[in-house]
C-alpha cells in the first residue's frame, strides 16, 4: 500500500558530482607524475613503499637509475634491483659532453644539497634502443631516498633520427599526501629567505634590488594575494602600494606576463617588480584581496579575510590599515565574460606551480594564503604558500610554462639555438609554442623586413616548428594512415604538405612530410599533439614503428626571397649523390654541409612560409652558430636582412598561407581552411583517418575561407564579424595591412553563399551594426595566386 503511495527512491547517499581533471589535480590520488627529457635528468624523493613506474613513451630511449637512501648511500637495492652499469650517460650529461639546453641545473643543485657524487655510482640501465613505445618497467623503494633517472642522449645528425626522447615516471606514494603533506619542490638556486605562510594567514618581508621572489603553491589550488612597496617612499612616509589599474594601462595586459609586459607598477608609475617565470599562466589583477565586507554581504560575518591579514603582517612596517588592499592575485582564476561580468572558478595551480618575480628597487612584500573557503576560488581546500628569495646574482631565464594535454609536465619557455645571434639584433620578442621567438628587428622594422623578403632575401628563426622521426617497417603505412595526402607516391628525397584530420574530419595540425628512406619520414609540423597523435594511432593499429620527438635536435632557419637561392649556393656543400642546390627542386631536399665536405652536416629543404623562393635549413642545436654566421656573411652584399613574426605574418597573409588557431582549428575541415588539394579523395585508393567525414563534408559544403579586400584604413582583427547586410555570414580568420598592394586585406571564412569572386561584404566593428568597413570577395592568395614566385 505504501509503495503506491510513496514513489521508490534510490538507498543511500546520493551519488557524489562525475568530475574529469587531471590525475596530478586530484588531492587524494597519491599519484604524482614527473617527465624526464630526452638528454635529461631528474631527481625524485621516495619513501619506502612507493610504487614507481617508468613507461618508454616514444620509444627507443635507453635509462639509467641513480638511487641514494636517506643515509647517503648508492645503492640501487633501495630500489629492489640490481646495478647494471655505472651511470656513465648520466655523467656525460652532467659534464656538459652530451646534448646541449638538458636544463640540469636544478639536478645538479639537488645533488649538492644532499651531498650526492656520482663518481663512482652504480646505476640500472632499462630499455634500449628497440625498445618499443609504451613499455614500462615498475619497481617499489625499499627505503627512504632519493632517485636520479636519466634519459641519456647525445647530439643527433639532421640526416638522422637517433633523437633522444622523454622518460614518463609515475609515482604511486604509500602514503597518500593530502592537503599539506606535499613537499617543497627543490629550490631553484640557494635561497637566502624561506617564508612560510600558513593557511589563512599573511606574512610581510623585505626583498632587495635585483633579488628574486619565489611564490610557491605547495599543495596546488590555493591563490595567494601579493602586494609591495617601494622601501625608499616608505622611509620618506610615502605609502605607494603596487597598483594594478596603472600596471595594466602600462602593460596593456590584463596582468602581466614574463617578456614585453613582465612589470608592475604603483601609481606614480614607478616599477616594483617584474614577472620573470610563471608556471600557472592564470591569474587576477582586477578584483581586490577579499575583505570584511565581501564575507558580510555573502552571510559569513567576521570571516578571517587577506585583507585584514595584510593590515596585521605590514603593521611592524608602520603601514596603515585598510578596509580593503589592491593587490596581484596570484593564481586566482578570474576573467571577464562577453557581458562584462567578472566570474572566478577554481585554479590552475598544481603542486609546486610558482610566479618568480624580480625586486626592481628595495622593497617590502606581503602574501597571503587566501582564507576563501566558501567558493571554488582555492579549489574549495586551504593550504599554504611558501616563498623563497634569492640573491640577484643568480640567472633565471624568462618564462611560461606550457602544458602539451592535461596530464603532462610543465614546459617552459626557452631560447632556440639561433638566440646568441638574434637577440644583438633585437630585444623585442615574444612567446611562441614554448620559444622567444624576434617579432620585429630594431634596426629595420617590420616593412623593411617585408620589402627585403619580397624583393632581395630574409633568414628567420623557425625553430619551434615541432618536428618527429617516424621510422619501423610500418612507418609508410602509419603516416598514409594519418595523413590525408597519398604517402605512397612520395620519393625518398621528397617533401609534400599535408593536412592530419580527426575522424569528424576537422583538423589538427598541417605541416610537411620528408621521406628520408624507405622506413624513414620526418614530419614537421606545429603543434606537439600533432606527434602524441600519430604515435596513438599507431599503438592502436599495433603498428611496427616509433614516432620520436627530435624538436629539440633540430633547430632550423628559413632563407627566403629571390636572392635566397644565390645565398644557399654560396655556402651549402653536397655530396656527388645529392641534388645542389641550383638542382633542388620544390618540395624536395637535399642533405650537405656548411662550407664544405668538413662542415656542420644540414639538411636543406626547398620550402617556406612566405610564398617566394625560399629554402630551410635543419641543424643540430650545437652548429647552430655556425649555420646562421654562413648565412649572414654570405647575404650581406645581396641585401639580406632579419625578419620577425610580424613581417612574416604580412608575406604569408598576401599568399593565402594558413595558420593554426586563426585560419583552421580543429571545427575546420581542410576544405574550409582553404587546403582542399590536400585531400585527394580520388586519386587515394587507402583509407585514413576522417576520410569518410571529409567526403561528407565535401559533398556538402557550408563555409569557404575567402580573400577579402578591406575598403577602409581602420585595423580588422582576428575575430572579426563579417556580415551581409543585417546577417552574420563569417568571421575574419586574419588580417593585415598589405604594403605591396597599399589596402588591408583578410583572409575570412564565410558562408557559401556569399563566397563569389566581388561579392561585396561588410566587416563589423564597435557591436557589428555601428561601424561598418566594406569588404570585396577575392581569391584566398592575394599575391601570386599561381605560386610562380616560390616554384621559380
């Protein structure tokens, strides 16, 4: 009778929210995840009973295990296994004999720390070079200690594919850390102050001219506001905090970033600090530090707050109290939606993620540990922030940190191999892909840069093009697999550009393809993922071959122009087998040396991004310096100059070239990204991946990617609204002002029915209806449409 009157119910707790992050986001997980580069090393704390896996990623990278117990003793049984060798490809690398940028200074600091010498180490070799990607070897520490793990590696030829590639270690902890159990990471150099700040409270302190500032995140997800002051205005009565309303005006940031716009300021402008590493890459430089009030007006009256925390640490530094401090609220994740209205969510801070500042004059500090607990602004845990001070004599490179896909390690931004050259020339730089990369040349500027390329020749650093070596019996296979071009009908010696699709067909990446040997390509592309994906595929199918990274073995420049051919001529040496390069044709390569039979060995393609003749050079890191003195001596008296990102964007605008994130994504099929030769879904009788989406998507085509010529002077931007008349018909994908054809042009993608050649548009500016620009339809390649230019 019951049951009729009263509706069945589930027994038990309701289930908890299905929540996807990252296993090292997890508190309760007990998992911890560390990345060894290729021709790097790590050193990694162990307690007994840890659970410790290490998986080949790539494949074919050789391993060697250095455990030292909490005693000081090598000893490889701490580990439960038995020494093999003695750690001679660690040795190497910590000599400086192997592979140059391992990055080994923290490794080696850690090892003087504890006292550790190699010298005379025992170590475990695991894997080899035929071992396969994906396998893995699992042991548990018997002891406390700790454990150095290296990914041995020398220098790689351009011409071929022993690159040296990551070790990924997993870490099962026994005991799991939760909330305040995670250790301090190793420090990055000798600190002379280490600070805590204990949860839901602040501490102030005093940091020097040229020291830097390490704020810590120990256990992930907490925020942390920071704020200062100039010493010498505190002494004259003057309190001038960090101002983060004039700091953004200046910075033209929402908050500043390691590079161009690294500085914050008070309100007189003075400069206090400046961003020279920051890990996170989210943070808030709008809302205050939380206040009284703020826990009032939500109902938790007499909630501890940051500010009231500042008041009591910067009380002995005779700083008045306020009712609420501006600050830098670091990795707090806050933005501002398309209706204005600033929202916060939980951090991106993991364990150990940190902002290095740099003192710019004497000044006094403050930090909190946020005591919100009543929203996801610390990811609804408190814990503590830990900061350290080092002295200013140490070097710290600028940079961001970037992650490949959410369960990988930490990259940050470095220096290609060309650095030494091109920062004489400029300082003006920017981050691109996890590299400074020049954006423009002091000397010269942009358009002169433009007109060099178009008229006399150019070299430009491209070095973080992602490159990978795909090599095994089923290399030609996979790569006709995941690529849309035909690969079968590519010869040894050849280079063919290419589109890599997702089974819906939208695209991941486009680059080219070198076939090196018959077992044996190399693609080069623009993305990392672009390589994690083909090596997925692969393990799938069960395939016979290894995709390895070899980013970091190659760095490479492009000469381009209609000088660039003479250049190369001059100082590009063949073998008797090998085309010249007065032979080298489009898209083909060749494989020579700098000067002579002697010289730094290359690998010279005839490709580039510019839509005139132009070649790339592919060099080892080491012979980096070599190669670019070859080319600028060399170019001299044919009018050779710099070039940066920004004229580099002009050329390939005018030529109707594609750029990831902006022209395709993975929403656009090839056909819509203005590629569509690369899909020759008639003449390739193989299946690959998204082939069956693409001709669905051929057959029924909605947008098309469009040259527009701009009938204004006024600036259009990525993102930009194209309309016909009142309707919403595209989007502008890029933009420039074209100095050749004197008019701003775009490249847009629009809706197919207004798609034909002098078809007249309109670009919408201000809210799209107040301010229009007039636009006419043009082919996609502004300039040399028939690509006479660059096949010459």
């Amino acid at each position: 009778m019951l049951d009729s009157i009263y509706p069945a119910v589930p027994v038990g707790p309701p289930p908890s929210s299905r929540i996807v992050t990252p296993a090292s986001i997890s508190i309760h997980s007990g998992v911890e995840y560390f990345e060894v580069k290729g021709a790097g090393a790590i050193l990694i704390p162990l307690t007994t009973g840890d659970n410790i896996t290490l998986r080949n990623v790539e494949g074919g990278q050789s391993t060697e295990l250095v455990a030292v117990d909490s005693e000081g003793r090598i000893d490889t049984g701490m580990i439960g296994l038995p020494p093999n060798s003695m750690a001679e490809g660690l040795k190497a690398l910590l000599s400086g004999e192997a592979a140059t940028g391992s990055g080994l200074g923290g490794l080696r600091l850690g090892l003087e720390r504890r006292g550790i010498n190699l010298a005379k180490a025992k170590s475990v070799t695991l894997f080899g070079e035929h071992t396969l990607a994906g396998t893995e070897e699992t042991f548990v520490a018997q002891r406390d200690g700790v454990l150095v793990v290296a990914a041995p590696g020398g220098p790689m030829a351009p011409d071929q594919q022993d690159t040296a590639t990551p070790i990924r270690v997993t870490v099962q902890r026994a005991t799991v850390r939760t909330v305040a159990h995670f250790p301090l990471p190793d420090p990055l150099a000798e600190p002379i102050l280490d600070l805590r700040v204990n949860s839901a409270t602040a501490e102030s302190y005093f940091v020097k001219a040229g020291d830097f500032i390490q704020i810590i995140d120990v256990d992930g997800r907490q925020c942390t506001d920071f704020q200062c002051f100039a010493a010498r205005k505190l002494d004259k009565g003057l309190e001038h905090p960090l101002d983060v309303t004039t700091s953004r005006t200046l910075m033209g940031h929402a908050y500043s970033t390691p590079g161009l716009h690294s500085k914050y300021f008070d309100h007189e402008m003075v400069p206090l600090v400046e961003v020279v590493q920051d890990t996170v890459g989210r943070h808030d430089a709008f809302a205050m530090a939380c206040t009284a009030k703020y826990y009032d007006d939500i109902g938790y009256p007499g909630h501890i707050n940051c500010s009231e925390n500042f008041n009591k640490a910067l009380a002995k530094h005779g700083i008045a109290s306020r009712r609420g401090w501006m600050a830098v609220n670091l990795f707090f994740n806050t933005g501002i939606d398309a209706h204005g209205v600033l929202y916060s969510d939980e951090p991106w801070s993991r364990p150990g993620d940190y902002v290095l500042f740099r003192a710019l004059t004497d000044i006094v500090c403050v930090n909190s540990a946020c005591p919100d607990d009543t929203s996801p602004a610390n990811g609804w845990y408190l814990s503590d922030i830990h900061v350290r001070v080092y002295e200013g004599a140490e070097k710290f490179q600028r940079a961001i940190a970037r992650r490949i896909t959410p369960n990988s390690e930490p990259k940050m931004t470095k220096d290609t191999a060309f650095h030494e050259r091109t920062s004489t020339l400029t300082r003006h730089v920017v981050e691109y892909k996890g590299y400074w990369l020049p954006h423009v040349y002091s000397s010269n500027g942009a358009i002169e840069e433009y007109w060099a390329c178009r008229e006399k020749a150019v070299v430009m650093d491209l070095s973080p093009l992602r490159k990978f070596e795909v090599t095994g019996p089923d290399a030609e296979i996979l790569m006709n697999h995941v690529l849309t071009r035909d690969v079968t009908k590519l010869s040894i010696g050849q280079v063919v550009y290419s589109a890599m699709c997702y089974p819906h067909g939208g695209m991941i990446d486009d680059g080219t393809l070198f076939r090196l040997g018959r077992d044996n390509f190399r693609w080069v592309g623009g993305d990392d993922y672009g390589g994690i994906w083909i090596r997925e595929q692969a393990e799938k199918a069960g395939m016979k071959v290894m995709v390895r990274s070899s980013t970091d073995q190659l760095h490479n420049l492009a000469v381009q122009g209609p000088n660039s051919r003479e250049i190369m001529k001059r100082i590009i040496w063949t073998a008797p087998h090998q085309p010249t390069i007065q032979e080298l044709g489009w898209f083909r390569f060749t494989i020579g040396r700098i000067g002579n039979a002697d010289g730094a060995p290359v690998v010279v393609s005839r490709t580039g991004y510019t839509g005139e003749l132009g070649f790339e050079i592919f060099c080892h890191p080491k012979d980096s310096l070599a190669v670019y003195d070859a080319v600028w001596s060399n170019g001299q008296d044919l009018g050779l100059r710099p070039m940066g990102l920004a004229a580099l964007d002009m050329v390939r605008i005018e030529a109707g070239l594609i750029f990831a994130g902006y022209d395709f994504s993975e929403e656009t099929d090839p056909f819509e990204a203005g590629i569509g030769f690369t899909v020759p879904l008639k003449s390739k009788m193989a299946d690959f991946i998204g082939r069956e989406a693409l001709i669905r998507r051929k057959e029924h085509p909605s947008r098309k990617l469009v040259g527009l010529h701009i009938e204004a002077n006024v600036d259009v931007g990525h993102g930009d609204c194209v309309y016909a008349d009142r309707a919403k018909i595209g989007v502008v994908t890029s933009s420039v002002r074209s100095p050749i054809l004197g008019k701003n042009i775009a490249l847009a993608r629009v809706d197919l029915a207004h798609s034909e050649i002098d078809s007249h548009l309109e670009i919408g500016k201000l809210d799209g209806q107040q301010k229009r620009l007039p636009a006419k339809v043009v082919p996609l390649s502004h300039y040399d449409p028939k690509k006479t230019r660059p096949q010459s």
